[in-house]
C-alpha cells in the first residue's frame, strides 16, 4: 500500500463514510475542511481527495466502520507507516492484531504481523506496543530479525 492506493481508497469511500456519519455533504465539507464543491466532485469520482483531506478523514472518522475495514484496523497506522515510510516508531499501545492480523513471526516476545487488508507489516513487543511499521516486507523481517538478535 502507497499514499496513492491510500488517496483512492479514502475518495472511494468519503461518500459512504458521509451517510454513515449521518453528515450532509455542507456539513461534511466543513469539517474536513473542503469546499462542498470539491466534496462533490470527489464523491462522483470526478477528482481524488488530496493528502491532506484523507488524513483529516483517516483521523476525525478513525471509529468509523467503513474506514476501518478498508484499511484493516485503526486508519492512522496506515497513513503513518506510509508516510513514515519505515521508520522506528515510538512506541504505541496496540490490541495486539487479533482481528485485522495474521502473524508471521513470533520469538523472544516479538512478533512480526502483516495486516490482512492493507498488507502493511508491524512488529510488536510482548505487551502489544508496535515498534516498527513498513509496508515493505523485506524492511519488515530485517527489523524483526535485528531485533530477535538483540534479545539474544
């Protein structure tokens, strides 16, 4: 997953996201800050929602169904680790991947998840802070792997 699958998911899914919410499209817009305008263009997939716009909505919708089963979970690790791209995380509380994530590697109290939908990988520590999230795989296991050496 890059910014740009990120920018098409979110403008895919403003409009669900909208009804859901109960919003109507002059609300909407003001609250992520778009012209009702561009909200409409976006919602008839004329225009994509800019970086900005999809990082208010992955943040002020967060809870919201729609966004979260279309990234997997919590919307903002997403965008993070794209946005990031790779780097060491502080460290951040996490329910541990028991819906949205199978696991790939488990040692030492590591383990190395990838996300069913996003396809994004994390690594957590045994009391489920993510340490580290990249969305590429490689990156993914090297870290893991530094770090299982670490505890060694």
């Amino acid at each position: 997953m890059n910014k740009q699958d990120i920018i098409e998911i979110v403008s895919d899914k403003i409009k669900l996201v909208r009804v859901e919410m109960g919003y109507t499209q002059d609300k909407m817009a003001e609250i992520i800050g778009l012209s009702k305008k561009t909200l409409v263009q976006i919602e008839k997939g004329r225009t994509r929602a800019g970086w900005t716009a999809v990082i208010a909505i992955c943040a002020l919708f967060r809870e919201s169904y729609v966004i979260q089963s279309s990234f997997g979970g919590d919307p903002l690790e997403a965008v993070e680790t794209v946005a990031r791209a790779g780097a060491d995380f502080k460290k951040e509380k996490t329910m541990g991947g028991k819906v949205w994530w199978k696991e790939v590697y488990s040692k030492y109290g590591f383990v190395l998840q990838q996300n069913m939908i996003s396809q994004h990988y994390r690594i957590l520590d045994e009391d489920n802070y993510r340490l580290y999230s990249t969305a590429d795989k490689q990156d993914a296991v090297q870290r893991y792997h530094e770090l299982v050496r670490e505890a060694e």
